[in-house]
C-alpha cells in the first residue's frame, strides 16, 4: 500500500524537527576533536588531547567517578522506592491516593531552582552539603517520578489474576510479587532505572546549591568549567555523557524488546 502525500509529508516533517532538536548537540562532538584550545566550529584540524586531558586531569576523573556512583546508588534507590510507591498506589482504594501521586510527581513540576533552595536550606541544617548521602537523597527526590510514570503504566496493564493465582497456589503475598508481578512489569522497571541514573547523571541545578570542594559531579564541573575557560575538555566531557547516555537508551530498549519477543 502506497504512502499518500500527507502521510508523506508528516514524516518529512517529522525528520526535520527531529534534526533540529539533535543538531545543536552533534556539533559538540567535532568540537572535542578540534586542535585548537578554544571552541571554534568547523574546527580547523583534528587532535584527540583533549580526551587526554579529560582522563588525566585528576579534577575531571574525579567528577566522573562521583557522577557515576551518585547515579548507580540514585538508580538503585529511586527503582526500589518507586516501584514500591507505584504498586501501592495502583492498589490502593483510599481517596488519597491521587493526591499522594500527584505529590510524589511534584519534583518533575515543580521548578529546579525552587527545589534546589529548599534542599540547600535542609541540607544546611542537617550536614548533609557536599556528602554523597545528600547528593543520593536530593537526586532520589527527583528521579522517583520518571519511575512512578513508567512502572505505573506497566502495572495498569497487568492482569492481576496471574497473582491472585500464585496466591491461590499458596505462594506469600511478597513471593507472588517476586516471581509474578515483578518479571511482568520489568521492562517499565527497567525503564525507570535507567531515567533515574540519567536524571542524576545530568543534574546540575541542585547539585550546584549542595556540592563542597570536596565531591562535584561532572555536570557542576562542567559549568564551573564554562564560567572559567573555554577549554575544549567540556565539550569531550559532553561528547561521553551523549555516549553514555546512548548506549543506556539503545541497551534498555533492546532488553524490552527482546523480552516482549520471548513472550
């Protein structure tokens, strides 16, 4: 069956806002092999120095290593407590519980700034300024909606009879979960972790009220990098989270799909 013109059209269309969203962010990459120690497009030469730079600059492999760990330790978090939050909530008969979802999707709303101040003014009582607890918890915060939405809608297509049937079986309640529910709904799970681990990986608002000289994440550098120079190390830097940041996409999407096929 042919395509007709409008159908036609709208991919065209389609293609065209797709480029123009991702544009600015391919031009990073050619920008970290210039030769050049400045940030000039189209660069004029090519040198790979300044992903040297970036691995043997202690400050820049330093932020990378805290990034990293926030964001493993925030996926891992935010992925338990969300996935329990949504099956609470999806379960639950109280009058409450669209308010409580509402509120628990509050950090996605809610401007970062806003955010921000009231977890430095928080943070500042407790101690909790430039400590990994209080990097994990203030980045928790904000990833637990991108985990609520996704393990939700999952959920909402479960069929609870299969659980109610392990039940029946003589499985507990936390064993029909288990080995029911949680394999049924993993790919929305899966999901959830990896915009958590992105979420804390690309935070830079809040991580800037609540960093120390002591513990900076790779995005802070990054800005602070900005402020100071213009050292073609940011744009290597940016040039490995879009790596990053792609291979998670492309490795979650090929276990979902992969999983939907077994079934």
């Amino acid at each position: 069956m042919r395509a007709g013109p409008a159908r036609i059209a709208l991919w065209a269309f389609s293609v065209l806002v797709g480029f123009w969203l991702i544009a600015p962010t391919l031009v990073v990459i050619p920008l970290s092999f210039t030769d050049k120690a400045s940030l000039v497009f189209p660069p004029t030469g090519w040198s790979g120095r300044w992903y040297t730079n970036f691995f043997t600059d202690p400050r820049w492999s330093e932020a990378l290593l805290s990034s990293l760990q926030v964001g493993a330790l925030v996926a891992v978090v935010a992925t338990v407590l969300g996935t329990a939050a949504a099956i609470a909530l999806t379960r639950s008969g109280s009058r409450w519980a669209k308010s409580s979802y509402g509120l628990l999707l509050a950090p996605m709303i809610v401007p970062t700034v806003v955010v921000a101040i009231g977890v430095y003014a928080l943070f500042l009582q407790y101690g909790l300024l430039g400590t990994l607890l209080g990097f994990v918890t203030a980045h928790t915060v904000l990833a637990l909606p991108f985990v609520i939405i996704p393990v939700t809608a999952s959920l909402r297509g479960f069929d609870r009879r299969l659980e109610d049937a392990a039940l029946i079986c003589g499985a507990s309640r936390w064993g029909a979960i288990r080995q029911v529910t949680l394999p049924q709904i993993a790919p929305g799970v899966v999901s959830g972790a990896l915009f958590a681990f992105v979420t804390s990986f690309d935070e830079v608002v809040v991580s800037l009220f609540i960093q120390s000289p002591y513990l900076q994440t790779l995005p802070v550098m990054m800005f602070a990098s900005v402020t100071r120079d213009t050292d073609p190390t940011i744009a290597a830097a940016a040039t490995l989270i879009i790596v990053l940041t792609t291979v998670l996409v492309l490795a979650a999407t090929f276990a979902t799909s992969r999983r939907n096929r077994v079934r």
